[in-house]
C-alpha cells in the first residue's frame, strides 16, 4: 500500500488504510484523546495530515519533493 493517494474529492491525501500510516492515525487520536471508535473532524484530519507530511519531508527530503509535486500535494497546507 501507499502512504499518500492522489488527491480527491475530500482533499485529503494520507492513506489511513495503510498499515504504517494506520498505526500514526490511531496514536493520533490516543494523544488528543479522541475516540478510537469515531473518526476524527475534518480539522483533526487536516492537522494529523500535516503531521505526517512534515515527518515525511523531514526523513525523505528529496523523495517528498518529488512526490508531492507528482501528487499534487502542498508541502504545507
């Protein structure tokens, strides 16, 4: 699996299906404490995406260029 997907109709772009994004998304709900059982806001969805993106451009710099550019993804949202 991916960790982004193509931008769509929601404008999100972080694949919470894959298992390694999955496992971030759920210990970003515990560290807000939100619902494990209830998806999160659009905001919430907005700020974890954010979160991932960064960490993304700070491990892969070079990659997460390409990427983003090829996913039409901003660097910050």
């Amino acid at each position: 699996m991916a960790i982004f997907m193509p931008m769509n109709e929601y404008g999100f772009c972080v694949n919470i299906s894959d298992p390694r994004i999955r496992e971030k998304y759920e210990s970003f709900k515990k560290r807000k404490g939100l619902p494990q059982h209830f998806p999160i806001s659009d905001q919430e969805r907005i700020e974890f995406e954010a979160e991932i993106r960064e960490k993304f451009l700070e491990m892969y710099p070079e990659r997460a260029e390409i990427m983003f550019r090829a996913l039409n993804i901003e660097k910050d949202p």
